[in-house]
C-alpha cells in the first residue's frame, strides 16, 4: 500500500564538494521523513545535519 506524503518544509543544504542540495521534511500524517528530490531517504544527524545512506557525505543546512 502506497502512503501518501506531503511536503511540509524545505531545506536547501550544502554537500561536502559545494553543491546545493535540496531536502523535502514529508509527512504522511502519521510519520515524518526527509527525502532527496528522487524520493531517497535521508538520516537526519544529531547536530542539524544530514547524511545519504550509502555515501560518505554529510549535508550542511544552509536555509530553511
């Protein structure tokens, strides 16, 4: 069964080598996740930032 998720913030972040990178806060109305624009889940860190599951990058925020 497919959820239906919703934008419900966005947060542009910068990766390691510079680039902007843009994250989508979702919701379903039950969970909450954050996804890159091709709808990969990200982890979101302790410290604010985000990390791309399989990759060594963490993504600074830059603005909300």
């Amino acid at each position: 069964m497919s959820k239906d998720w919703k934008n419900i913030q966005i947060i542009e972040c910068e990766a390691g080598d510079g680039s902007t990178i843009t994250i989508f806060r979702q919701s379903s109305g039950r969970q909450e996740r954050y996804v890159l624009g091709n709808g990969q889940e990200v982890t979101a860190n302790a410290d604010g930032s985000f990390s791309i599951p399989g990759a060594n990058s963490v993504l600074s925020v830059e603005s909300v």
